[in-house]
C-alpha cells in the first residue's frame, strides 16, 4: 500500500466543497441549487472517508453514511418542493420565492 | 496508487467545475455522476471500497436519477436554458467567486499549515464499519430512520398536487 | 396556615370561576364574590385578633422549605402593614367585582379569574418574606392585569397593554437581577445563601455595592409607584383600562411600589437609602407638582384622575425618604386612603362613561341636577383628594408633610405648594362635570342601589379614616418601627445576622405555628 | 352645664348630615325646621354657656373639653377638644347668633330657590365648621374648621351653579384662601417642629418662656400664619376673591363674607398673639398690611356700582381697620370692630338682600332709587346700619368701635402717625362710599319697579340686627366719655390690654373729634355730589384722570389682571403646553429607535435565497480569519 498525505484528500474536499459553494451561491435555478448542495455534502463526506482513513478507524465512514442518508432524505423533500415551486410560480428561478420578504 | 489518486482528483474536480458552468440541466447531471464516480475511486484508493460503492449505488444512483425524473417532470425547454445564460452574468457570480476563492485559500492554509503526516491507506473493512454502525452508532442510525422516514412522509406530503377549488365563473380562461 | 389558605383560596377561585363560567353566565361574578368577601372576612378577623399593643412586630409567620438547596422557602409573615395592605386589597378587589357586574359582559369568566390572580399576586407580594418569591408573586401579579387591560379595556387597550407590560416588566427585571446580586453577596460574606428576608437584613455591603443593588430594587418600586420620569406607563394604563382594572391599579399595584419601598429597600440598604435620599424626595417632589400640572391640562376624566395618582403617590416617596415615624406613618395612610379616594373616582368615572359612553370632560357639565346622588359622593371624594381636612387624605398628607419637613424644609415647602395645585384640579373635575351648564340632552338615571352600595361604603370609610385614623396608626406602628431601626441609631447598625434573626424572628417562630392562627399570640 | 360645649359645633354638623341624607324627600318646612332650628339651639346653648361663664367663670377662665383623641404618632397627639375661653365665646356668639338670624333670614330669602334644601345644608356645615374653628383647642383642628369653612364657601359661592361665572368666582375663592392656608399648614409644621405639639395653650405658654423678642423662627412662622390670616380674610395681597365672592346668595354673603368667615384671620392672629408679640416686625406688617389694604379697598368702593361690591369692598377695608388694630397690639379693639362690623355689616347685606329680591335680582345700584318710600323698614334699617359703617359720632357702635382704632393706632405704644392717618383718610373713604350707597338707592327717583315688599321673616333679623349695631357699642366707652371697659375687661385674661402713651391722654377727645368730623365730612361730599348735585358728580366723573382713575379703582387696583398675568395664564399655558406629556415623548423615541432598527434589519430580509447563503458565507468567512489571527 501507498502512503498519501493526508492533506492531499483534504485539499480535494475543500475544492470540491468551494466549487459547491460557488455554484450554490451564483445560480439561481433552484435545481442548481440543489445540485450544489449536494456536492457540498459530498465534499464534506469526503472529508470524513480521509480523516477515517488516516486514523485507520471505521467511524469517518459511519458518518459518510449518516451524510448519504440525509442527503438522500433531504433530496426527496428538497425535490418535492421544488415541484410545489414551479407549480405555484411557474418557474425555477429562486428569487421569485420572496414572500418571506421582511 | 497516487497515481490514481491524483488522476481520479483531477477528474472529479473538473468534471464538478464543468457541473456547476453548465446551462443545461441535462448535461450537468451528466457531469455529476462523473464526478461522483471520481470521487467513488478516490474512495477506493484510500481503502474504503465499500463507501466506493455506497457512492456509486446511491449518488450516482439513486439521487442523480431522482432528479432527472423531477427535470422530466418540470417539462423544460430550451427557454428555460436561455434563462440560465442571462441569470449566469459574470457581475453576478464574480463577488460570490471570490469571496469562495478567499475561504478556499484559507482551508489550504489550515491543512498546510502543519507538517504533512503521511499515513498508509489501510482499508477499513465494510465489517468493522457495521460493527461500528451498530455498536457505538445505532442511535444514530436509529434517528437516521426516523430522518429518511420524515423525508418520504415529508416527500409525499408536499409533492401531492392539491386539488385547486375555484369556481367555474371566477376560473381563468388562460390557466 | 391561614396565611397560605389566603393564597389557595384566591387562585384555586380563579380557576373556579373561570370554569364556572360554562355552567351559568353569571356564576363567575358570584364564585368570586365569594372567594374575595371570604379573604376580606379572614383579614378582618385576623385584625380583630390582634391585640392593640404587641411587643411583637410579626403576628404570624408561615415557613416550608421550597427549593432548600438554593435556599428558596415558601415563606409568608404578616405584621401590622401587612394586614393594613391585605384589607385594602380585598375591600378593593370586592369593590372592583362589584362594579363590573354591569359593565364586564364579555369573558365573564376569565375576567374573574384575572381579577382573582391579581389580587392573589397582590396578596402574595404583601405577604411574602422570600425574595424569591416576592419576584414570582411580582410576576404573577403583572400578567393578569395585562389582560385585564388588553382584552376589557378601551379603544387604544393595546397600545396601554403593552406600555404596563413592557414598563413592569423591565423594571421588575432590574429588580431580579438586584435580588440575585443581593443572594449572591450576601452568600459569599456569610456562607449562607438565601432568599430570605430576615437572612438578607443587616447584610454588609460596600457603599458602592449597596448603592447598585438597592438601585434595581428602586427601578421596580419607583416605575410601579410611578415617580416622575418613569410615570408615563399609568395614564395610559389607568385611562384604557376597563373601570376594575382601574380601581385595582390606582388602589392596589401602585401600593405595591410604596410597599416595597418601605418593605425592602428602607431596611435592607439603610446607607444607600441615606445617600439617596435628598433625590428621592427631589423626585417625590417633581412628582407632586408635575402630575398635578399635568393633571390640570387632561381632558379625558380616567387620565385626569390617573395624572393625580402620580401627584399623590409623590407624597409617598417624599415621606418614605424622610425616615421618621411622621412620615411613615404618613405614607402608610397615604396608600390606604389614596386607593380609596383615587379608586372612588375611578368608579365615578366608570359610572360616567357607562351612562355617556365618554371620559371626555368637555362633553359632560351640569350633571348635578340629574345626578344629585353622585354628585355629593364625587364632591367627597374630590374635597379628599385635594386634602381637606376630616377626610383621610388631609391626615396622610399633613403626617408625611410633618415628618418630612423634619428632613427637609425646603422640599416640604414645595411639596406643600403642591396642595394648591391639588385644589386646582381637584376643582376643575367638579367643575367640568357636575356643575355649569347641561349639554347632553338625555336623561340619565342617578345611582341605583348597587352603585350607592359600592360608593357609600367608601364614603364612610374615608371619613372614619379621617376623624379617627387611631387604630390604623397603631396596627402599622410596630411594624414601622422596625423599618426604621436601623435609622434610629445608625452606629448600631446590626452586623451579625444572628442579632438579627433574634430581633427579626419571634418566639413563636416558623414551626410551632403550624397549628393556625391562634398559636401565635 | 360645659360638657354641652361639643354640642354647639355638633349640632349643625348634624343638621347638615341630616339634610344631604333625607334632603330630597323632606317638605320644606322641615327642611327650615332642621336648618334653622340646629343653627338656633346653638345660639341657645351659646348663650346659656355664655351665661354661666359670665356668671361663674370657670379657673384659668377656660373651658376644655375633649371629645376624642383624634390621632398619635410619636408624640404628635391633636385631639377632638374644644377650648371655650373669652376670645371663643365672643366669637361663638357672633356666630350662631348672627348665623341664627341670617338662617331665619334665609328661609324667607330662599323661599322660591329650587336648591333649597342643600342651602341649608352647606349652610348649616359652615356654621359647624366655624364654631370647630374658633372652638379649636389645638391648631390641626383649627385648621380643619378652617378649611371647612373655606369648602362651605366654595359650595357657597357656587351656589348658582348653572352659571359658569359663579363656578369661576367659588374656584377663585377657594384657591386663592388654599395659597394663604399652605403658607399656614408650612407654619404648623414648623412650630411642631419647635415645639412638638399644636396645642395652642402650650405653644403659648412655651414660647414666651423660650423665645426672646424678635427671634428668628418666632417670625417666620408669624409671617406664615399671616399668610394663612390674609388669605382668609381677603387681605392684602390675596384680597381679589373676595369681591368676586357676591357671586353666591346674598345671606351667604352676609354671613360668610362679611360677619363670620372672612374674619377667621382676625380670630387666628389673635389667638396667636403671643407668636406676633414675639416677632415685632411680622405684627408692624399685620398694620401696615390692614392700613393698606383699608385704603385700597376704600377707594374701590367708591367706584363700584354693583350694591354688593361695594358692601364687599367695604369688608375688607373693615377688615383691614382689624388688622390695623391687631397689628398696633390693640387686640380686644380689634376683636370689639370684628363683632360690631358682625352685626353692621350682616345688617347692610340682608339689606340689600331684601332690596334686591324684591327688585327681581338687581344689583346694580343706579337702577335702584327711590326706595325710601317704598321700602320704609329696609331703609330705616340699612340706615342705621349706613351710620354705623361710616362711624357717625356718638349714636353708633361702629363708632366706638372703629375710634378706639384709631386712637390706639396713634397713641398705642406700637402706633404711628402713619397708621392713623391711614385709618383716618379710611373713615374719611368710608362715610362717602357709604352714603353715596345710602343716596343712590334710597333717594332720587324709582327706576325699578318693585316686585313685593319683604315679608315679616326679611324684616325682623334686619331689626333685631340694628338694635345690635347700635346698642352694642355702649358695653366698651372711651375712658373720658363714660369710661366703659366691659369688653375689654371681658377679653384681658385672654388678650392683653395695650399700654397707651400717656403723654396723649389727655389731647384724646380732640382727636375723638377729628375722627367724628372726618366721618360727618364724608357724609356731606356723599350729599353734595351725589343728591345735592348730580352735576357735580356728572363732571368730576367726566374728567380724564377721574375716568382712568375710576376705572383702574373699578377693577380693584388691578390686582385682578397682574394675578392673572402673572400666575394664571403661564400655569394655564404650561399646562395645556404640556398636556401630552413630553417625558412621554421620550419613550416614544425609545420606540421608535426601536422600529427603526427593525426596519433596519428587515431589510435584510430581502426573500432572495442566495443573499441568506452570502451571509452564511461572509460569517464563515469572518469567523476563520478571525480564529487564524495570531
């Protein structure tokens, strides 16, 4: 088996994460939105499979599965929303979802 | 192995900036099971082939096909594609780019900042992650449950289409 | 016992009469007439229970253990004040039932069981002897009168609503974090933490300390007395308020302030209260002019009467900061005849409004003829609150006057200037009201029995008050006498806290007096 | 027989209870029965006490009686006590008898008046509260009746109360006498302070004993009573109530304003005169205050034309001559002009109470005329009290009464030229005033019609009144013309008698007839100016400064508008200026602050998702430079 730094996974984590975060901030179809959302989590996952695997310990991927379990969750309520969305406005376009305007 | 490592980094990270750059859905879902494949291989190399299939199984799986029968359904058009290009100008995401840029230099600064501690990739095997799952973890899985339960009530809850009740004279002849 | 029966029977009748209400419309009024003539009997017989002249400040006390690991008890005493504050309480809260027969006709049942939480808050403050809960009862006696005011009230009730509650509330906050500061200073010098009243007196503080901790007891005190700058919550409060609340603001929350005054902040903080003193009575003084100016310029009858209260109630801190037997006993008339006249008004303005549907003074005028009943009570109560002598008002404010120009000439003199001020708008009410000439055209029924049944009473008793005020002077004498002790001589200041639990706890103290009320004699 | 003391303040106590209780259901002439016969018992009383006190007088000369102890706080211990000693029963006197009569008066007067039971309600509590006044043993309960009757005239003057300028009048009334009672209850706390009690004996006693002449606190506090004593007996500078007082019925007047109420300062100063002894400077101002105030309420007597103004105007200059008698030492002189002015001047008001309800309420005296033929007993009658006003020589009361003044003013060993000049030019004011009243509204033509003439209840206190003010006079004669000193000695053991400078003893009948012809004098420019030559009177009055003269006189001095520029209108504007109260203003900015930094933060709620996600992003931002800090 090789060695790897550990930072080198992290550092994938991040970027994964960033592109997520960028993406999730600048788009604003919500199905993009979603997306985005999801790679975080997949990022933040990765995470944890890299801290599991420098510790030799199965607990980083016992909390990869918790995050897929939500994530899988949270997709289906998300998506479900999101059809009630463009139902009731008719688009995809998340700044049109403003009534909670202050 | 690094090799692959490296490789299979290379892929997810483009193939996760060309999701995010696309204007049609379609082609970014596309990208995205690319990515998560990537990524399932950069499991692999660091010894958790298990959670390598679990990503293949359920992201690339799973999800990305739920939310390509939600694009199915939405019935979208080209026009809908015009609209990511004008709402995707670049005054709109050159702010959030950068302020992304400047966190993303900060965490590769924090994992520099120490010396690098090489370790070897052991694999943990899928035994000792159920072990753990059910040994220290089963309230979490248990609340895991209940969280999936919630969604699928939540799912269906939300996703029913309401009967609309309008009266026939007051109904528009456009809707 | 019969201390904390006071308390059950005025809560668990809350909640009677607010099920009640279910059974028969009208029951509600009748479960807390009751409940309340019940506690009035009980507070009477208690009265004629005590010797005239007792050795013994504190006729009864009654103490469980509540919370004992942070030295929170269920503490209750009563002294001569205390059972001077309890008779007016339930005489007013008998009168504020009364007076809403006719004009509560919504939520018949809640409103009983808020007017009884009231009272029972009310009860609760005068009684309790634990910090702790003092702050509990100070609570409970704020929220029901929130709604009192919010839901019965009239057109601006909620703006008033909010303005009582916010003003309270924040006060009463200072005051709790006061409490814990005393607990935790008083803890860490003697080791001891409690709640506990007799504990808590004579504690030594740092002037600086005791100057901060006595100035969020003041907080609470001075904006539920109200003194001047802190006063704007009453006339609004009093003026939406639905007639009971008002009576029971005017004669009984406001009393709590003096209450405290004279209760906590004047023996637990004896040299803060020193150096406060001359602006207190500064206050008092401002108080007394300005609320009378202010009152001068109303229109509306309920503010008028509410903009006397913080006149009258500037006599109040005058005399508790003047720190002599005069004075004290001063104020203690003060408070009992200022809730009778100032909530007599309240209730004339009430029978006003019911037969005009307006508090507006410039709409009324030349009653007298239609209204000859009223009119001769309203004079009384008019002449009381400007002072005159024979009522019980004039004994109040010349005692306090007497004591506090023992304190300070020069306020005393402009607090007295405060007296012409007093006839000024005194005046004017009668004036407006009854006299000159009829505007309104239709004919308006004089007092029916009910009412001359809630007023007379009153009238009687504010003239008894003030021909032989003697037996009310002599029940508060002791207890004020142990206000004042650490004034008297002020090198003697008690500094251990044992001297103190043999002064303050009598012989029959907490646990032979389970057996009930005669134990303790 | 002096246990019954408590009875005579008790008994129109209870006669006005009974009438505001059973008022309404009562006949009226059960309502005369209670009003006048409680009043009534206690003249009887009064003079039955009198009697025996006169007969055998008591030790110490005092009767005292305590009804209860009204109240004790550490010492301070006012009871429910009466104190009949001479000074009181002089003044109980007046008051019931002269009450009884003005009440018998009143039932007759009243007869038609709609409010004729509360009448003799209020009037009835007046009577209580001025014999507890007078009666008082200690000064908290002089300061009771003294406020009562304050109340009852308030009540009083307000009578009418469907007019709004009575209401006006009554308010001016009682707040102005207030001003002159805080000043009062500040001089009761500081002689409590002094001398730990209100006890009127013991601060008298106490105070010759630890006070020496002219001490500090001595003064003060008798500036302070004088302060209450001018407000009640409408006095310089709190005398404008006073005329607008006439407002109420004209038996209110009579007794309240003229005989009884009014002179409540007169009373207290001297049942006080030991503190004024002791301050020399505070009694040389009761002088010179009673000296000016004669003057000037003189001088707007002339000029009133309302008939009861005048007689108002008339008070407080009689007043004024107590006042001036007071403050020179003479006390029983001052107290002998109290109870003869009593009789006069109840007289003159019931008078004019009769002439003008019989000309259906007018007052104006130059629509009157003529009456003399029409109303012979009224006339007869208001003459003879006209004569004893305006002090004519020899025949009258007042003139024994108001010499005596005057002379002691001069040659008292605390009198002054000044004074008497003053109170000379005063007699000299007084007869014209007086007769110009006599002759404008008895003489000349009739320019009223006469409604009915007064009936046999109007008439007979008017009679019984002017045998008083005549016959009274002869108990106390200068000592060269007769030498009667029974009033005086009568009052000695109370008030001290006055040392006068010898050196003028002898020279008195000369300035005896000075006096006399100041008054006849008078008398003759009253007839020449106002019978003999209404010319005359036509061109002095036509003259510029005579107008602007009569006009500032008129509105008595302009005491009326200063107040009114000086107290009245800024306290009114502040007050309606502040009606909304301004503190409450600065809440309100409280509030608003608050909603404005609600308004603030809502907009950062702009609903658009990405700008939450910012947020998130800036704060995670923030919160890891932060912590990478060194």
């Amino acid at each position: 088996m090789t060695t790897l730094p550990m930072e080198y996974g992290l550092l994938l984590a991040g970027i994964l994460f960033v592109i997520g975060l960028v993406s999730l901030l600048i788009r604003r179809n919500i199905i993009f939105m979603l997306i985005s959302v999801e790679i975080m989590l997949n990022a933040a996952g990765l995470a944890f499979i890299v801290a599991g695997a420098r510790w030799a310990q199965a607990d980083g991927q016992v909390m990869f599965i918790f995050i897929v379990t939500m994530a899988a969750a949270e997709v289906s309520v998300g998506l479900a929303l999101i059809l009630q969305l463009y139902h009731n406005l008719k688009t995809l376009d998340s700044d049109a979802a403003n009534l909670m305007y202050g | 192995m690094e090799l692959t490592f490296f490789i299979a980094a290379a892929i997810a990270i483009l193939a996760t900036i060309m999701v995010v750059t696309q204007y049609n859905l379609i082609h970014a879902l596309l990208y995205l099971v690319v990515s998560f494949l990537a990524i399932s291989v950069v499991f692999f190399t660091l010894g958790a082939p298990f959670m390598a299939a679990l990503e293949i199984i359920i992201y690339a799986g799973a999800i990305v096909v739920l939310i390509i029968f939600v694009i199915m359904m939405l019935n979208l058009t080209t026009e809908d594609i015009q609209h990511e290009k004008e709402w995707l100008q670049p005054r709109i995401w050159i702010g959030p780019a950068v302020l992304s840029f400047i966190l993303l230099v900060e965490l590769v600064y924090i994992f520099t900042i120490d010396t690098p501690a090489n370790y070897r990739s052991t694999p943990v095997e899928a035994k000792a992650v159920g072990m753990s799952l059910f040994g220290p973890y089963v309230l979490g899985v248990q609340l895991s449950g209940m969280l999936l339960m919630a969604g699928i009530v939540g799912a269906y809850h939300l996703g029913r289409q309401k009967k609309k009740v309008i009266h026939r004279f007051l109904e528009r002849t456009d809707a | 016992m019969i201390l904390a029966w006071l308390l059950v029977l005025l809560l668990v009748g809350g909640i009677l009469a607010w099920v009640s209400d279910r059974v028969h419309p009208q029951l509600p009024r009748w479960v807390a007439l009751s409940v309340t003539l019940a506690c009035l009997l009980m507070t009477l017989f208690l009265w004629l229970e005590t010797p005239a002249h007792t050795a013994n400040t504190w006729l009864m006390r009654y103490e469980v253990p509540w919370i004992p690991q942070w030295g929170v008890s269920f503490s209750l005493a009563l002294d001569g004040l205390s059972l001077l504050m309890l008779a007016l309480t339930f005489f007013i809260g008998l009168v504020s039932i009364l007076i809403s027969w006719k004009e509560i006709q919504t939520k018949v049942g809640f409103f009983h069981f808020n007017i009884l939480w009231v009272l029972a808050g009310i009860t609760g403050v005068f009684l309790t002897m634990d910090l702790f809960l003092f702050y509990f009862f100070w609570e409970v006696m704020l929220i029901p009168m929130y709604f009192l005011i919010g839901i019965w009230g009239h057109e601006n009730r909620t703006y008033a609503a909010y303005k009582f509650f916010i003003f309270t509330q924040a006060s009463g906050l200072l005051m709790l974090l006061s409490i814990l500061g005393l607990y935790f200073v008083h803890g860490t010098a003697t080791g001891t933490y409690s709640f506990n009243y007799f504990d808590l007196l004579g504690t030594n503080f740092p002037l600086g300390v005791e100057k901060w901790l006595m100035a969020g007891f003041l907080a609470a005190f001075l904006v539920k007395l109200p003194v001047v700058p802190f006063h704007s919550w009453l006339p609004d409060a009093h003026s939406q308020a639905p007639t009971a609340g008002s009576v029971i603001l005017a004669g009984l929350l406001l009393k709590t302030g003096a209450y405290g005054l004279l209760r906590f902040v004047v023996p637990l903080f004896p040299e803060a209260a020193q150096v406060f003193a001359p602006w207190a009575m500064l206050l008092g003084v401002i108080g007394i002019l300005y609320g009378a100016i202010l009152a001068f310029a109303q229109t509306d009858l309920k503010r008028l009467i509410a903009y006397t209260s913080v006149s009258h109630m500037g006599f109040v801190v005058l005399g508790v900061f003047a720190f002599n037997q005069w004075a004290y006993q001063g104020v203690v008339m003060q408070m009992i005849t200022h809730g009778l006249s100032t909530g007599a008004l309240f209730i004339l303005a009430g029978f006003l409004y019911e037969r005009l549907h307006t508090r507006d003074i410039r709409q009324m005028g030349g009653f007298w003829p239609t209204l000859p009943k009223m009119g001769v009570i309203a004079m009384v109560f008019v002449m009381a609150s400007l002072g005159l002598p024979g009522l019980g008002n004039f004994i109040a404010e010349f005692l306090t006057l007497v004591g506090s120009w023992r304190a300070s000439p020069v306020f005393t003199v402009f607090a007295t200037i405060g007296l012409v001020a007093a006839t000024v708008y005194s005046l004017r009410i009668m004036q407006k009201v009854f006299l000159g000439q009829h505007h309104t055209t239709h004919r308006m029924q004089d007092l029916s029995p009910r009412e001359l049944g809630i007023a007379v009473p009153l009238v009687v008793l504010i003239l008894w008050l003030g021909l032989n005020p003697q037996p009310v002077l002599d029940l508060a004498r002791g207890s004020l006498e142990t206000q004042l002790e650490a004034y008297a001589q002020p090198s003697l200041k008690i500094t251990s806290p044992n001297s103190v639990t043999l002064i303050a706890h009598p012989q029959d103290s907490v646990h032979t007096l389970k057996g009930g009320s005669h134990a303790l004699k | 027989m002096e246990n019954l003391l408590w009875v005579i303040p008790a008994l129109p106590f209870a006669g006005a209870l009974l009438l505001i209780l059973l008022g309404g259901r009562l006949p009226r002439t059960v309502v005369s029965l209670i009003g006048v016969g409680s009043v009534g018992l206690s003249a009887v009383l009064t003079l039955l006490l009198g009697f025996q006190f006169l007969s055998d007088a008591p030790a110490g000369g005092v009767y005292r009686q305590e009804v209860w102890q009204w109240f004790n706080v550490a010492g301070f211990n006012p009871s429910i006590a009466f104190h009949l000693d001479a000074l009181s029963l002089v003044f109980i006197f007046v008051i019931t008898f002269v009450g009884f009569l003005i009440h018998l008066y009143s039932t007759a007067y009243m007869a038609e008046d709609e409010g004729f039971t509360r009448f003799f309600a209020y009037m009835n509590l007046f009577v209580g509260s001025m014999l507890v006044l007078v009666l008082a043993d200690n000064l908290l309960l002089l300061y009771l009746g003294w406020e009562g009757v304050g109340l009852c005239s308030y009540l009083l003057i307000g009578f009418w109360y469907k007019e709004p300028q009575n209401g006006y009048a009554a308010r001016k009334a009682f707040i102005i006498t207030r001003v002159g009672d805080t000043a009062m209850a500040i001089g009761l706390f500081m002689l409590f302070q002094y001398f730990g009690t209100l006890h009127i004996q013991t601060i008298s006693s106490e105070a010759t004993q630890a006070w020496p002449i002219g001490v500090q606190p001595a003064l003060i506090i008798a500036f302070l009573l004088l302060g209450g004593a001018v407000g009640k007996s409408g006095q310089l500078p709190l005398q404008t109530w006073l005329p607008d007082a006439m407002a109420g019925p004209t038996p209110v007047s009579a007794l309240i304003h003229a005989a009884t109420m009014v002179t409540a300062g007169v009373y207290l100063i001297a049942r006080m005169h030991v503190l004024f002894e002791l301050a020399p400077i505070a009694q040389f101002t009761v002088a010179v205050i009673g000296a000016v105030t004669l003057l000037l309420a003189g001088f707007s007597a002339l000029t009133q034309s309302d008939l009861k103004r005048v007689l108002a105007y008339s008070t407080i200059s009689q007043i004024g001559y107590m006042f001036l008698a007071l403050g020179v030492g003479a006390w029983s002189a001052g107290i002998f002009h109290f109870m003869i002015h009593a009789f006069f001047k109840a007289l003159l008001f019931l008078a004019a109470g009769a002439i003008i309800i019989s000309l259906h309420h007018e007052q104006n005296m130059f629509k009157m005329g003529g009456l003399k033929e029409k109303m012979p007993a009224v006339f007869w009658t208001f003459l003879i009290g006209a004569a004893s006003l305006a002090a004519l020589p020899l025949v009258t009361a007042g003139f024994y009464s108001k010499d005596q003044i005057l002379w002691l003013a001069l040659a008292g060993e605390r009198g002054n030229i000044w004074l008497y000049l003053a109170g000379l030019v005063g007699a000299f004011i007084t007869a014209i005033y007086t007769f110009r009243m006599v002759f404008i509204t008895f003489f000349g033509e009739a320019k009223t019609h006469l409604e009915h003439p007064p009936g046999k209840l109007i008439v007979l206190p008017l009679v019984v009144l002017a045998v008083l003010s005549t016959v009274a006079g002869f108990i106390e004669l200068p000592h060269n013309f007769g030498h009667v000193v029974l009033f005086s000695s009568f009052l000695s053991p109370v008030l001290p008698n006055l040392p006068v400078n010898e050196s003028m003893v002898p020279s008195e009948w000369m300035f005896q007839a000075i006096a006399a012809a100041f008054s006849l004098a008078g008398v003759f420019v009253a007839y020449l100016v106002y019978l003999k030559r209404p010319a005359l009177h036509e061109s002095i009055r036509n003259s510029g400064v005579a107008m602007a003269l009569h006009r500032f006189w008129y509105s008595g001095w302009g005491f009326d508008r200063l107040y009114d520029k000086l107290f009245v209108q800024p306290f009114v504007y502040m007050a309606t200026l502040n009606k909304n109260d301004f503190i409450d203003s600065f809440y309100h900015l409280l509030t608003h602050i608050a909603r404005m930094l609600n308004r603030g933060m809502a907009h950062t709620q702009s609903g658009i998702l990405r700008w939450y996600m910012m947020g998130v992003v800036v704060g995670a931002l923030v919160i890891i430079t932060i912590s990478l800090l060194p």
